[in-house]
C-alpha cells in the first residue's frame, strides 16, 4: 500500500519535527529570557546581552526557512 509506513518511521518523524520545533518556539516565547543570558557555552564566551526582539525574529526565520526552501525548490 503506498504511502504505509511503520510505527518506528512515524514516530522518528514526529520525534524530528518536535526536536526541531523546540528552539524557535523557545526563542519566540522566551525571547527576552534567552536574550539576556550571558555566560559560557561550548565555544566562544557571550559577554553582552542580545536584544529579545532580534531573538524573537531569529526565532521566526528558523521556524518559516524549511517552508521556504521547500517554496524555492518547488519553483526550480
């Protein structure tokens, strides 16, 4: 039957989905929160707070980009 696919399959892809979801969602909810934090990650130190707004937009261009390249690739 096409399109048919196991439990494993639907699961991995929901479990993709909602990884990927996580982070613009949290940087659009919790912009602010997220913005402010100054501290050490793996890699360079954060020494200056990041403007909410621009974690806010960030979090809009990673939640929009996989509709646009999918519009993109469509067109070609």
């Amino acid at each position: 039957m096409p399109g048919a696919s196991s439990i494993k399959e639907r699961l991995g892809f929901v479990l993709a989905a909602t990884g990927y979801l996580v982070l613009p969602l949290l940087c659009i909810w919790f912009g602010d929160e997220m913005g402010n934090f100054i501290g050490a990650l793996p890699g360079p130190a954060i020494n200056k707070p990041t403007p909410g707004r621009l974690v806010r937009v960030g979090g809009w261009v990673l939640l929009v980009l996989p509709a646009i390249v999918l519009l993109i690739l469509a067109n070609q």
